[in-house]
C-alpha cells in the first residue's frame, strides 16, 4: 500500500476534497488524524474509515487559531508517535467574497484567517513533526486561481490562494535538504457541497462551467488521487511544484460572451 506506517493529518476532512483524501489515504495504510471545525462532519468520516477497516481519529480545530493549530499537531504525535504527512486543505469560500470594490473587510479577513493564515500555522506546527519524524511531505490546497484571474469575482479567495502558492514555494526550499518536500495542489473547480451552493443558480454555474473543457467540474476523488500522489514516495522528487489538477482550464482559459 502506499502510505503504509504512515500517519496524515488532514484539515478540513468532514466534507469535500479533505473527507475524499482521508478515506483514500487510509485505504492505502495511512493512520489519518481527521481534522475539522465541524465535529459532526469529522466523526462521520472517521466512521466511514473504520467501517471500511481503515484506522483513523477525530480532532476538532478552527486552523485559524494558532492553540487549535498546535493542538491538532500535538494530538497526532500522542496519538500515533509521529506524524508524516500534512495535508493543509481546510479552506472557506463566502458568497459575499467578490468584487474588490464590494466585498467587506470582515469577509476579507475571515478568508485570509482560515484560506491563508490556516496553511501558515498547519506548517508552522506541523513541519516541526514531520522534521522529528524523519521527514515527510506537507500538501497544501491552493487553487488554479493563484495562477490566473477567477471568471467571477472573488478577490479575498484568490488573494489568499496565491499567498498558499507563494508560501508553499519558500517552504519547499527552506527545508528541502532536511526531508520536508512541500507541494502546492492547485484544484479546478470541484463538484463539492460548497461550490454546489455558490453555484446554485444556472446562469452563475454555466458562467464557470463555460472555462472548462471537459465540460463538468471535478470529483473531489479527483483531486484526492493527486493528493495521495503527493503524499506517497511515488512523489519523492517533485518539491515547490505547482501540482495543477483542473482539467485543462489553466491551458484553454477564455472569455466568455
């Protein structure tokens, strides 16, 4: 398997891309620390890990807060003895995030403090553990909107995807001769309760969907699979990358009319 005798922490892992991520991890061996700000989403999935004979924990965090942060890296070293894998994916996404001459400081802030500050504290807790542990592999979830203008407005989410981008880059050299790679996921949109919501009107929806060749938003399995790429050894070489996984939209992006 391929995270066996690993242990992964993943924020964000009661719904979406992270609950995906933590089934699949523990599929392929890996002990998984679920991490969530919602409880009841996190034991859901750690049931769903158990009764499929994986081996996984809950602990609450809001990884914007620099005690939870910390906590959820102590409670992984106690409870399984190290730690090897960090998948920073916990994110937000407001609707009232939009154009820059319209969207509230408060909102601003709120994005920046989970999207950006969030990744921030995971490794400045986390890589610690991973250093103590020998080494291991740090994901962070941005976005392919670190790389290019979003076809609608969301000015606090981009800005905060590209700081994960640029973070994830320093990192990715400051302790890539002590074991640490540090890779940044830049996912598409994805077809998730969260974006299911924000593009709960036809109209919006066809707005984004026009952007994408394939024609549909991703799985978050998709994205999962990219994730257990990066956290596996199959990915020992690649560090500081930009791992997009859209679909074509960063190669084929137009206007719509």
């Amino acid at each position: 398997m391929r995270l066996a005798d690993k242990v992964a922490l993943i924020t964000g892992a009661g719904s979406g891309i992270g609950r995906e991520a933590a089934l699949l991890f523990a599929q392929e061996g890996a002990k998984v620390v679920v991490v969530d700000v919602n409880a009841k989403g996190g034991q859901e999935t750690v049931s769903l890990i158990r009764n499929a004979g994986g081996e996984a924990t809950f602990t609450r965090a809001d990884v914007s807060k620099a005690s939870d942060a910390q906590a959820m890296i102590g409670f992984a070293e106690t409870t399984y003895g190290k730690l090897n894998v960090l998948f920073n994916n916990a994110g937000i996404f407001p609707d009232q995030d939009g154009s820059v001459i319209e969207t509230e400081e408060e909102v601003w802030d709120l994005v920046m403090n989970v999207n950006l500050k969030g990744v921030f504290l995971g490794c400045k807790y986390g890589i610690p553990a991973l250093l103590r542990a020998g080494g291991g592999s740090v994901i962070n979830t941005a976005s392919f909107v670190a790389l290019m203008g979003a076809a609608t407005s969301q000015i606090a989410y981009t800005a905060s995807k590209g700081g994960v981008l640029s973070m994830t880059r320093e990192m990715a050299v400051e302790f890539a001769r002590r074991n640490v790679r540090v890779n940044a996921l830049c996912p598409g949109p994805v077809e998730t309760p969260l974006l299911a919501a924000l593009l709960s009107d036809p109209a919006r929806r066809q707005r984004r969907l026009v952007h994408i060749p394939p024609g549909r938003l991703a799985r978050a399995r998709e994205i999962a699979q990219a994730a257990l790429f990066l956290a596996s050894d199959e990915s020992s070489y690649i560090n500081g990358a930009t791992f997009t996984v859209d679909g074509g939209i960063t190669a084929a992006y137009v206007t719509a009319e």
